[in-house]
C-alpha cells in the first residue's frame, strides 16, 4: 500500500497528467526558467568576453609579457625516441630507421638550397640584432642561414643512415627557443658538452660534436618570435657516438654551457640540460 | 495490577515487628536491589561511531571511498597514477574523523554536565525488621518490609500505608501537583495515584509520620514503571537531521546526474572505459562539499554554547535547532510555569479582596498595610502558624529561604516576614500556651497565645482553617478594625469572595480571634486542648488568605512571544482544572477575552451541551474526559482549540497528547496532498510523570534545578535556571541558526562550481587543468572556512519571533531553489571569474587561448620538452607545469576573490546588504583571513614545492575583481526584486 503510494508520487513527479507538470513544473514554468536561464547564460557569455577581449588587447603580438618561467632554456634532442629513450640494433633496419626519417624530416628545412632561398648570411660569432626604431617596428626581420651541411656527417646527406646501421648513431640536440634570449656575453657563443652519468662513464666513449665544438653561434640569436621572424632557423649541434659499449644502456647527459645563462633549477631536468638513455643491441 | 489495595489483614504483631531478617534477605535475592534499572546507556563506541558514521558523513565517506577505488584503478592500470586521488581519500577521511571527534567529544562535554547533576547521595531507610528499627540502605529495602517515614524523608519503596500522624507527601514529581497530599491508611480511590494510602518511591514526605508496608519496589515501583515505559520509547530523528538527509539527497542527485553525463559524453569523445570511470568517480568527489560537516558542526556547536549561556543546555547537537522549528510547546505547569512554592496571592478583609505581591522578587504591586484589620490578620497568620524558617539563612532574601513546615504555612510565614517583619519576634512576644492542631474533621488550627500587652492580661484566641468552618465559629467581623455583628450582608460578601479566590484556583484559609474574656479565662488558666475546656465559638472573623503556586515572572511574557512566534502553547499538567486554568490565565496560555465551553455556557447561563465547541477557542480537558475520547476526536480538539489546557493527565496521557499534537498538520497545509510531517512538539516538564512525553516529544526540555534524574535522562535539552523564558531563546536561537545554516550552505555550495567546471573543460576541450585537487582543498577546507563559520554569527534579517514556525515539508534548509542560485547563477559566475584568470596567465606567458584547445595530450607529456606556445617560443614540461601551477593558484585567488562578494551576498536572504549592515564582525575578520592565508599559500617560499602553489603577479589578484562585483551588483538586483515583488516570479524561482 505504503509503496504504491510511493510509486505513484514518483510517476506523479515525472508526469503529472492532472497538473499537466513535467518533473514538478508546467510548461510554461519550464519555458520561462529556460528562457531565464539562456538570456543569463548569454548575457555571462557576452561579459567573458568583453573581459577576454579587454585582456587580449593588453598583449603585444610580438612578445608576451612574463618570460620569467623561460630564463634558462629547455634543450631536446632528436629523435627524441619512446620518452626519451633510444634503442635499436643496427642489424635490424626496422628498428632505426623511423629515428633515421624522424633525422630526415626535422632536417629537411635546412636543406641548404631553402636556407638560401629564404635567410641571410650573417656575419658569424655576434647577435644579429635588428632593432626597431621606437614605435616603427623593423618587421619582417630576417634570419641567419643555418645550412644543414654544417652538420657534416651527421647531416644525412652523405650516411643516409645518420651512422644508426654503424652503430655510431648521431643524436641532434637543439636549444629551446626562447624570445629575446642573448645566450653568451663577451662574443663567447654557447657550446653543448655531453657525457655519461657516472656509473656510465666508461661506456660512452668517443664523441664528435658538429658543428666544431658543439657551439651555437651567436648569429642566430635574439630570436624575435614566430610574427616577426618567420623564417627563423633554429642552429642545431650534433653528436656522434664513435664507440659506444654495446648492449648497455648509456645514459647521456648534455648541458649548455654559457656565461649568460643561469642553471637551471634541480626540479627541471631539460633547463639547460637534456638526459636521455641510449641503448644498441646487437 | 498494582497492588495497592492490599488490605492489611495482617495481625498486630507483624505490623510491629516487620519481617524477619531471613525472610528479607530472600526477598531481596527474588526481587533484586530497591532501585530503578538505569536505561541501557549507549556504549561510548557506539556513540563515537555514530558521529562517525551519522548523517552527513556517510556522504564524505562515500566520497573517500570512490576515490580510493578510483586510485586502485589507476594504480592497476597506470605505471605512474597521479596521487591526486589517494591524497583526496586521505583528506576527506582525515576530515571525517575530525570532525566526528569534536562532536563526540562537544557532546560528551555535554553529558559530563549532564552526570553532576545525578544526586550521588545513597539513600537511607528506616526499617522495622524482627521488632527492631533499622536503618539500612535503601536498595536493601524489600516487598513486604515495614517502613517508617518521617517529614523530610524520601519515600524509600511504594509504601501502602497503615498508619499515619498528619503524614504528608509531595507528589508533584510524580503527578505534578503542587499540594502535598495527607496519606491515611484508608483506601479512598480506585486509581493507585489518587487513593491516599499508598505513598509513592522517590516522591518527599513533607511532614507527619507514617508507618507503611512496602508493596512493590525498584522496577515494580509506579516510579520505575514510568522510567521503563520512558526507556522503552524511541525518540525520531531530529529535524535538522531529516533536513541534511534531503540535502544529501539533492547533493547526490547533482553529483550522479553531472557524474553520469559527463562519463556518457567522455565515452563519446573516445576515453577509454577506464578513464571514463575515473573521471565519472573525479565528477562526483568534486561534488561532495568537503568542508560542510566541519562549517555544520562547528555552526551547531557555536549556537549550543550560545544557548548554554543563555541557560539552555543542549545534549545533543542537532537539537540546538529543533526548538526553532517547533510549531507546538507541551508544558507542563509546576516548576515550569509556576515558582512551585506556594505563595499567598490574596486576602480579603475590611470585606475587600487584597492582592498580595507574587512575583520572584518582589516587585509587584502591594496592598494597602496601614489597616487595623491587616495587623490583626498578619497577626492571626504569624501566631497561628508552625512553620518557621529553617536555621541560618538570614542573609538569604526571604523567599528563597528553606522553611520547616506545611507549604500552605510557609506561604504565610514569608507572606507575614515579608511585610510585618520578624514573624520569630511576634510568637516570642505572643507566647503560646495551647495549641489543636489541623486534623480532617474539624479543618481547623487553633492557638492561644499570651498578648503582647504585658496589663492585658487576657489571651488571645487565634484560629485558621477551611473558610466555611471558621465563618460558622464567627458572630462578629472585624472591619476596619472595629468589631460588627456578622449579618447577612457580610456573610454573602464573604460568600462571593471566598467564591472569586476559590475560582482564581486558589487555596482559600479563613483567619478568625478572639480576645478570651479575662474573667472567664484569668492569667494561668489551664487550657486543655484534649478534652476543649475552652470556647470556640462566637470568634470575631478577620479575614480570608488564598494562595497559590505562582507563575514565574517571566513566563506570561515568555507565552506572549512563542504565540507571536506561532507557537501554540499546551498546558499538560496533572493538577487540577480550576488551578490549572488559572494559572493558564495568569500566565496568558488561555488568553484574556478567550473562553472555554463552560466560560461561555455560564455567560449565556445555558447548559454546557448547547454551547457550539467551535465558539470556544479555549479549553480545559480533564485527564478522565481524555480517556474516552476516539484519536479523531483528540485531532479535533487539537486542531479546533487554539489555548488548550489538560488537567489531571496520567504519563501516558501525557504521552497521547504529545503524539495526537505530533500528527496535527497546520491549516495551511492540509491542502497539499504529500504531506508525511506533522508539527514539530516540545515537550518542558520536570517530574518523572513528564519523562515518556520529553522522550516522545521531538525536543524534550527537562528543568535543571527542580527536574529529576528520569526527566533529564529523557530530555534533549534542559534549562538549568529551571525558567520556561530560556525555551524563547532557544526558539530564537533556533531559528537564527536554520536560517543561518542555509546561508552558510548556499556559500559553501556556491565554490563547487567552480572547482568542478575545470575539471569538466579539462575532459571535454582538452585545456590544461586550470584548477587542481590540491587547490580545491585549500578552498574548501581553508579559505571558505572561516567566512562559512561566520555566517553562524549573523543577526536575523527580520524578528524571526514574529513569524510563523517553518512547516518542514515545505521550508527546507536546502531546496531546489538554493541549488539553483548557488550552482546555476552564483556558481557560474565564479566559474567565469575563475576562467578568466587562468586564460589571462596562460595568455601573458605565451599561450593565447586559440591554441590551448586539444593542447593536453602534449601539455601533460613528460618526454616534451619542446612545445611551442602562441610566439614559437618553446616551452620544457616542467616550465609549463610551473605555469600551469601558477594557473591553479590564480584560479584558487580568484575564487577567494569571488567569494568576498558571495559571503557578503549570503548575509541576507531578502534585505538589501545596505539594510543588514556589516556589523558581523566575525565575517569582516574572515574575509581578512581568507584574503591573508590565499596570500599566504601563493607567497610563502616553500609552497611551491609543498603544494605546488606559486607567487602570482599583483595584477592577477584583480582578474576575477569584475565578476566579484558582477555577483555582487546581480543579487542586489535580485533581491531588490523579491522585495518589490513579493510573491513574484523572482522570489518563486529565487528565494531560498
């Protein structure tokens, strides 16, 4: 008795077909608390994004406001591999040679011909600074050539394989780029050094650095954002492994070394720094 | 069936010489020790599990224990699961067990005031065992024991007694009457209550001596029949317990109908099973109002102390509000309305009716004392009189001494004290040499005292007793202070007076004396009040003195207010009708102008059975009438009689009315067809014959002074200054608190839209999360803490004692309509506020809004350290993850920023902020507090680290400033609108 009263209440509150109220309101009482709600909804909408809009305008298009977060760049290598880890076995092609297209494809806008199509030759070891004049913005800048032959071996044009089937692969490693960045003082241009964690050390071996020494030329910086340089040529450095021990895992560290660039923090492990484990089976 | 009309065949020498010790201690081995059973007490785990386990927290636990499920599912299927889950479990139980300590240990607090007031005293009793007295502990007493009771004693057993010296005892605990009654070995009654040869266990003999056989004893006893019957009642859950019951209900429906929607519409976006489930489970955590046990416990808690400050002792948290919703008062008279001391209110002489001064401390109105007639009144009263006052209270103001003697004497003894001065000072210089003292057949006291002329050598002859009896002893009068022949005239005079006081409920005494001729009676005349060798006749007739137990001063205005309050009085008492209704009168329960059918059958000077019951708003019930009534005719009378009285009630008759007044549905709800609650009872009494209504009743109010053990045992809630004024602001508090509550709920609830939007677009868009679990903790359990507390403290928006009791099937705490302000408008605009923010530090860092859409799937990978932002700079993860961080802090300042503007929007429901004022000075500090510890959290070096909440630039405090202003400026809108609209669309859609 009790539980048909109960279920009837609730069949009531869905439909109540002697009040005509659906779920404990009348048509018109849905419409209008609808209709109140979309005209709230629309009006709230309308207040976003005028604020939206408002904040939008306080932007500059070249440069955003905070780059605190960006004082030392992040580094990265390519490939990157499976979270960061490089493993293959040169006997086995399937196994390096998506790295190899990976090297191809990231190292196809530097083909040299495109680079002197579209950049400058700069005047190499200073910034290629091109201010603007007070308000007149010196827009389109322009950017250095960085030529992809400048990474000799390691450049895919002659070893198609980027060493991978040798077993003395080469790994690219760039630096973030980040807006305004002037990464030496003195004309001392930055330079990339790796080597292995310490229970490693021994299992690395001989490195190549392209180009010479590992440097990041100082023409290639400031960077001055995608808007206003869109042809900017990020420099690259490459390693080659010469004589890696086989079957171990290697674990590698890279860092940039700068005077102007502050180290980064200890929570951060790619500021200023990239790690990454690479591994040839054979 | 109750012994009592043993008849006591039993030979002389038994009654002599009592039970043998064997047989005594057999007895008491068959019937176990003389003492009540004590109600099964909850064991104290129980009651920790109970706060545990109670009401709001199972929603919290749930709560806990989907988050722990969801972190076993991510942990089994993910290598690295984000603890996010496993800390919210830990958080959420942490929050519990805290929370359900400090009520336990708020209430134990509670019932240790509750232990002091047990009376740990051992009784003792005087026994006549093998022919020789005995006193022994009084558990030891057994069925069958002979026992001698003195004045001053407490009645150790149900004693049938079988012989008497002017024994009287004092059953007001037991029945409520305020008189002691006389015990004589006669059987007068049928009823066990009203036949004068039983004396009742734990009840006080006021004064004689009395010798009785015990009948039952313990459990057995008409006393412990009462506490078992009291025990034995379940008591319901508490309003406020039914109104968080709904509320976790609607809480649950959003959370089930967000969660199962969302999980749909993951599914559709192509999440896999699993992290569907988890994001259903994530939806319907964030829901769960984390900090509201906390805010409601420590609201309760507040206003408990606020009560007992103000007298009102609440045992059990959930009743602090009960009183403000109760619609129905049950009160019981003695202790409660009345002072319960009997206190001369009349006297009549010089043939003028006099009106003494009742009130507590003396500050009514007093009568004329210059006349003749009064000294000689005073002086009849003062001599003809044996109480006295008991030894060393001069210091104490006269009324509140202990007196030694009848109660009726002792009114007369301070009455004489009060304004003729020492009454010790009278009788010493008055000597008395003979005395009859009161016995039932000739209702009279007599006394001959020396005078105070130290030539006159005459006596004086000073009598009081029953009014009709002196009246015949009486020829002459004495009028203003000149003796007359007693005619006609003054007789009906006296007649009509005796009448008046008499109908006032009154104990009417007539005073009369005489001046014994010196002649007749010379100096050392030898008065045998034996074998009288004295007249008593021919007396000269001074006065007439009523008394009364009077009401408490406070109390007619204490009635005054719970009926402005909507609150309908009930007097349940079980003393008699004429004295009840005159102390209902007194006291405003029956108001002036309002009659009951009798009043008016002897207006219109028509039998009673013509008078139409509707005409009468009044009525006085007499507990045998109740008897026979059908349930529907009780309903009737209930619902027809705005001022009722019941008179003669027995506990269970107690116990029936309650429950008649607890189905009664007020008027303007019998239309509605759901209704399932009837009114809301409080129940105040103090003796034992109350203790089956306190616990039926849905707040039970127990005197704290005057009430006994059973009673308090019973009771929710107990007045320690035994004054039915404190049950007006326990109403009032109450109330404050119910509407207070909604207030702190609607600001509470209000922030979980903006901790569950995030989430939600995090899902749906793919945006970075703008608004972590961690943050949403610091929200709920941190800066919303204080300012939700301090809505607690806020003063009533109108005089909540001039409107209607709420009725509870219509007046929810929480309603749809507070779900709707809170989640749909409120809500949304914090959202907003809170998006804003978050979009303008993604924006100023480099991530314009345009690209952060499907951005998540690389934001949250570890291995990419090179994403691109809006400018083509790139960005390392960790560099993003502090960025993000630095969102989730924004977004949580923006909601603390946001809610400034909703506490000061919750401080009314319906005025204007203007009109409220900002005088809560407890909310002022906590928006300090909350604006302090959000700084707190974002600057303090380490934080970073500890909670992952970074400093934020000063401009991002001001983002979400225009929404705060937004919330602001729209519920002033709003309710500008309610109140130019009463009853409008608005205040139907809006007000909660």
């Amino acid at each position: 008795m009790a539980k048909d009263a109960e279920k009837s209440t609730w069949k009531d509150f869905i439909w109540n077909p002697r009040t005509r109220e659906f779920c404990g309101r009348t048509a018109s009482s849905w419409g209008l608390i609808l209709l109140f709600y979309l005209v709230f909804y629309i009006f709230l909408a309308g207040m976003f994004c005028l604020t939206m809009y408002v904040m939008l305008q306080t932007l500059d298009d070249h440069k955003p406001t905070w780059q605190d977060r960006l004082g030392t760049p992040g580094m990265m290598i390519r490939p990157r591999g499976e979270s960061m880890e490089i493993i293959y076995n040169p006997q086995m092609t399937e196994s390096w040679d998506m790295y190899a297209k990976t090297l191809d494809n990231f190292l196809s806008p530097y083909n040299n011909s495109l680079q002197a199509e579209k950049n400058d030759e700069c005047k190499p070891d200073q910034y290629f600074v091109q201010a603007d004049s007070g308000d007149v913005k010196n827009n389109p800048k322009r950017s250095c050539q960085f030529n992809r032959t400048l990474l000799e071996v390691c450049s895919g044009l002659e070893d198609r394989t980027y060493g991978y089937v040798d077993g003395k692969p080469c790994i690219i490693i760039k630096l973030n780029r980040v807006i305004g960045m002037l990464p030496g003082t003195d004309g001392q241009a930055p330079f990339v050094t790796c080597g292995a964690k310490k229970e490693d050390s021994e299992k690395i071996g001989e490195l190549a650095y392209y180009p010479k020494n590992g440097t990041f030329n100082l023409m290639y910086y400031p960077y001055y954002g995608k808007k206003a340089q869109v042809n900017y040529s990020q420099p690259l450095v490459a390693i080659k492994f010469l004589n890696i021990t086989l079957n171990e895992d290697v674990n590698i560290e890279c860092r940039i070394i700068s005077n102007s660039i502050p180290p980064g923090s200890e929570r951060d492990k790619f500021a200023g720094k990239v790690s990454f484990k690479l591994r040839i089976n054979t | 069936k109750y012994p009592y009309r043993v008849t006591c065949f039993l030979s002389h020498f038994y009654i002599f010489c009592g039970l043998t010790n064997a047989k005594a201690a057999e007895y008491l081995i068959r019937d176990g020790p003389n003492c009540l059973t004590p109600p099964p007490t909850t064991p104290e785990w129980v009651k920790f599990c109970r706060q545990l386990f109670g009401g709001f927290s199972i929603l919290l636990w749930t709560g806990a224990i989907l988050c722990f499920l969801a972190y076993a599912i991510q942990a089994a299927t993910e290598d690295e699961p984000a603890g996010d889950n496993l800390y919210l479990g830990i958080v959420l139980s942490v929050v519990v067990i805290v929370t359900g300590c400090f009520s336990y240990f708020q209430e134990a607090k509670s019932s240790k005031i509750m232990e002091s007031f047990k009376n740990m005293v051992p009784q003792q009793a005087l026994v006549i065992r093998e022919g020789e007295k005995m006193t022994i502990n009084a558990e030891e007493v057994v069925a069958g024991d002979l026992v001698e009771v003195k004045g001053g004693d407490r009645i150790p057993a149900d004693l049938r007694v079988v012989s008497a010296h002017g024994c009287k005892v004092d059953n007001s605990s037991l029945t409520g009457e305020s008189e002691p009654q006389s015990r004589s070995p006669d059987c007068t009654h049928d009823n066990p209550l009203e036949t004068r040869n039983v004396a009742f266990f734990s009840t006080n003999c006021v004064e004689g001596t009395a010798r009785g056989i015990v009948v039952c004893t313990g459990d057995r006893t008409v006393m412990g029949r009462i506490a078992t019957l009291t025990s034995g009642l379940e008591s319901g859950k508490t309003p406020i317990a039914k109104e968080i019951e709904h509320f976790i209900h609607l809480i649950t429906g959003v959370a089930v109908f967000l969660g199962i929607t969302f999980f749909i519409l993951a599914v559709f976006l192509g999440y896999s099973w699993l992290e569907a489930v988890i994001f259903l489970i994530g939806i319907i955590v964030a829901n769960v109002p984390e900090g509201l046990l906390a805010t409601v416990t420590v609201c309760l808690t507040l206003t408990a102390k606020r009560m007992a400050k103000k007298n009102c002792l609440v045992k059990n948290l959930e009743a602090v509000e009960t009183l403000g919703s109760t619609s129905t008062i049950c009160s019981d008279k003695t202790g409660t309305l009345t002072q319960n001391r009997m206190t001369v209110a009349h006297m009549w002489f010089d043939n003028q009716i006099h009106e003494a001064d009742t009130t507590e401390d003396q500050s009514g109105a007093s009568f004329d004392k210059t006349s003749i007639t009064w000294g000689a009144l005073a002086r009849v009263a003062a001599l003809c009189n044996r109480a006295v006052f008991k030894a060393g209270q001069d210091q104490l103001p006269i009324l509140k001494r202990d007196t030694a003697g009848d109660a009726s004497e002792s009114a007369l003894l301070k009455c004489i004290e009060l304004s003729c001065g020492s009454v010790k000072q009278i009788r010493e210089k008055n000597k008395k040499v003979a005395e009859i003292p009161f016995n039932s057949t000739n209702k009279y006291q007599l006394s001959v005292h020396e005078t105070e002329d130290p030539n006159d050598n005459r006596y004086l002859l000073v009598m009081k007793g029953a009014p009709e009896r002196i009246l015949d002893r009486c020829s002459t009068i004495i009028i203003q202070g000149k003796e007359q022949p007693m005619d006609e005239e003054m007789k009906e005079s006296f007649q009509n007076a005796y009448m008046e006081l008499g109908g006032l409920g009154e104990r009417v005494l007539g005073f009369c004396h005489l001046l014994m001729p010196e002649d007749q009676y010379p100096k050392g005349f030898a008065f045998d009040c034996d074998d009288v060798n004295f007249t008593t006749e021919n007396l000269c007739f001074v006065g007439l003195m009523s008394m009364i137990d009077p009401p408490r001063a406070a109390v007619p205005d204490a009635v005054g207010k719970c009926r402005s309050a909507g609150i309908k009085v009930i007097m349940v008492t079980g003393d008699h009708p004429i004295t009840a209704k005159a102390i209902a009168k007194g006291v405003g329960i029956i108001s002036e102008g309002n009659e009951t059918v009798e009043d008016i059958a002897s207006r219109l000077n028509i039998p009673v059975s013509q008078v139409n019951p509707r005409d009468a708003k009044a009525c006085v019930i007499h507990g045998t009438d109740l008897k026979d009534l059908s349930q529907d005719q009780m309903d009737d009378i209930l619902r027809n009689h705005t001022e009722i009285v019941f008179a003669r009630t027995s506990p269970q008759q107690k116990l029936i009315i309650v429950e008649g007044c607890q189905r009664l549905v007020s008027h303007t709800d019998t239309h509605t067809l759901t209704h399932t609650h009837g009114a809301i009872v409080a129940v105040t009494g103090d003796g034992v014959n109350d203790s089956p209504a306190l616990k039926k009743a849905d707040i039970g109010v127990a005197m704290g002074i005057s009430g006994s053990d059973v009673s308090k045992q019973a009771a929710d809630m107990i007045l320690l200054d035994d004054n039915f004024a404190s049950i007006v602001t326990g109403v009032e508090e109450g109330r404050l608190i119910f509407d207070n509550l909604k207030k702190s709920i609607a600001y509470t609830l209000t922030s979980n839209i903006p901790e569950i939007t995030p989430f939600l677009l995090f899902i749906i868009v793919n945006i970075p999360l703008p608004l972590g679990t961690i943050t949403i903790l610091c929200i709920d359990l941190g800066t919303d803490m204080v300012p939700a507390i301090s809505l607690a403290y806020e003063a009533a928006e109108s005089d909540i004692m001039k409107r209607q009791p709420r009725n509870p099937t219509r007046d929810k705490l929480v309603n749809e309509r507070l779900i709707s302000i809170a989640y749909g408008q409120i809500g949304m605009i914090q959202a907003l506020g809170g998006f804003f923010s978050y979009f303008v530090i993604l924006a100023e860092n480099g991530f314009l809004p345009s690209i952060l859409v499907g951005i998540r799937l690389n934001w949250d990978d570890r291995s990419c350290n090179d994403l691109e932002d809006s400018y083509g700079q790139q960005w390392t993860y960790e560099q993003r993850k502090i960025v993000e961080f630095t969102c989730h802090t924004a977004f949580f300042v923006s909601i603390v920023v946001v809610q400034w503007a909703d506490v000061i929007i919750c401080k009314t429901r319906r005025n204007s902020v203007f009109q409220q004022g900002m005088k809560n000075k407890i909310l002022i500090f906590g928006l300090f507090e909350e604006t302090a510890l959000a700084a707190f959290l974002s600057y303090t070096p380490g934080m970073d680290v500890a909670l992952r909440m970074f400093p934020l630039k000063p401009s991002w405090w001001f983002c979400a400033v225009p929404y705060s202003v937004l919330i602001f400026v729209y519920d002033e809108i709003r309710k500008l609108l309610i109140r130019r609209n009463p009853g409008g669309w608005v205040e139907r859609e809006t007000y909660y």
